[in-house]
C-alpha cells in the first residue's frame, strides 16, 4: 500500500536528519567534555585533553548553527504538513508546542554557547581559525551564560525525550506519522 499522506519536503526532511544525530552528538559531547580535568588538576607531565574537546564542541556547535539557521528560515517559508484529523486536537496542538520549542532552543543552545566563549579568557576557535575577540574576558558574564546554556541543555533533553516517546508510540500503534519525516520514498 502506498502512503499518500502528506509529508515534510525534502529539505524538512534532509536538515532534520543532519541536525538531529549532531545535536545529540553535542550534548553527548558537552557532557562528557565539563567531566574532564583541567591541566591544573593533573599531575606534573599529564597533559589535558579537556581543551581539545571543547575546541570540538564549539567548532561543531557554530557548524551546526548554520544549518540551523537555514531550517529556520525554510520552516518559516514552508508550512508543515497537516495532521491527519485521527490525531486529537489536544496532540495536534502539543506536537505544535514540542515543535516550537525545539525551533527556539536549536536557536538558544548556540547562541548562549557562544555568549559564554566571547567572555571567556580563551579566544574562540572555529576549526582551528582563531575568531576575533568580540567582548573583553568577563568571568561573571562567562558564568551566566555558561548556566543558560546549561538549564537549556537540559530542556532539550526532556524535549528529545518527550518527541521520542512521540514518534515510538505512533510508530508502535501502526500510525504514519514517522513516515512523514522518513528520508525513505
Ligand atoms: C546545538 C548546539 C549545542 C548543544 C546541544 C550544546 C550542548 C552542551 C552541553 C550538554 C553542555 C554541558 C553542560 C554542562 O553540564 O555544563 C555544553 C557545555 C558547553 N558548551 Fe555547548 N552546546 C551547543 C553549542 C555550543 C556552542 C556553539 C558553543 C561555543 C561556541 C558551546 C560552548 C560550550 C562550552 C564552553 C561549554 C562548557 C560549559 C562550562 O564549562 O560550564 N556550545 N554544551
Ligand atoms: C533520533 C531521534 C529523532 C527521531 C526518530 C525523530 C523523528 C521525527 C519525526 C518522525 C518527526 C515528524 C513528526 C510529525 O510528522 O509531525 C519529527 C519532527 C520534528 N523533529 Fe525530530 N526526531 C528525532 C530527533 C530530533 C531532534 C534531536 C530534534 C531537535 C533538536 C528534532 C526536531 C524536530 C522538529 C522541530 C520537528 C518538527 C518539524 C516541523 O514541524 O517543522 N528531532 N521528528
């Protein structure tokens, strides 16, 4: 049987499976990276790896921004596909919300990200290029944004949580609603 319901463009499509594995990559990353000690930590002759990772993350994280900010601008030039009136109103309406709020952290976890490397003492590096100094050092700015990016992290999580549970338990009840992101024709 074919499926003739409608279904997100192919550009929805497309930047929703190149971001989505890399924002679960950042998170994993970030995770692990704040663990790690610092030079000051180690014993005389161990050398850190903590800067390396977060050289990673911050290089990855601008990378990903932009494929960000083109599914933003797509998302508001191209409309989602309706939902078929078997989804209840009151799902319709939390999908919209989930959704939202997805759109509005994938925006926030960059930009607060980069807030808190701008007032950090190291200078930001994008693959190795070194970026110019947009703000001077400030340790009180660095600490705010660093918890914003933080709590935010951790609102995405919940998200992801949330939107998994979502396409499972559509996926389980034999729905084709994961369908309409699938990259499978
Ligand atoms: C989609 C994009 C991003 C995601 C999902 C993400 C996720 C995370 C997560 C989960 C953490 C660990 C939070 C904690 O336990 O403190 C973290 C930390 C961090 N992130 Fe990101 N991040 C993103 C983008 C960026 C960008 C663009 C930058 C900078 C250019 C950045 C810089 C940092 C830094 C410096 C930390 C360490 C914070 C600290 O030392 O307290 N992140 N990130
Ligand atoms: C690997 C795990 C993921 C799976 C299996 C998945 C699956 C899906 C599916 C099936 C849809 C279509 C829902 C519908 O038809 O209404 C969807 C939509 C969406 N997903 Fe995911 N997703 C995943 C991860 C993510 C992540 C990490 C993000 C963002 C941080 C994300 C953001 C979105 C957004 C914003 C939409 C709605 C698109 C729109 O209406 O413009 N997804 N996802």
């Amino acid at each position: 049987m074919t499926n003739t319901a409608p279904r997100y463009d192919r550009v929805q499509i497309i930047l929703h499976w190149l971001i989505a594995p890399i924002i679960l990559a950042m998170i994993i990353l970030g995770l692990f990276m704040v663990e790690l000690p610092k030079q000051s930590e180690l014993p005389a002759g161990e050398e850190s790896v903590r800067a390396f990772y977060f050289l990673l993350h911050k290089s990855m994280g601008i990378s990903v921004a932009f494929l960000i900010i083109l599914r933003v601008f797509w998302r508001l030039t191209h409309k989602a596909p309706a939902l078929p009136d078997t989804i209840g109103k009151w799902q319709q309406k939390a999908a919209g919300a989930v959704h939202g709020l997805f759109y509005l952290l994938m925006v926030a976890m960059p930009l607060s990200g980069f807030m808190q490397s701008i007032y950090s003492k190291y200078s930001t590096k994008f693959w190795g290029i070194k970026l110019p100094r947009l703000a001077e050092a400030d340790q009180g700015m660095r600490e705010f944004y660093s918890q914003v990016h933080e709590y935010l992290a951790f609102a995405l999580i919940v998200l992801i949580v949330i939107h998994l549970v979502a396409v499972v338990k559509h996926k389980l009840a034999g729905s084709a609603i994961s369908d309409r992101m699938s990259l499978k024709r």
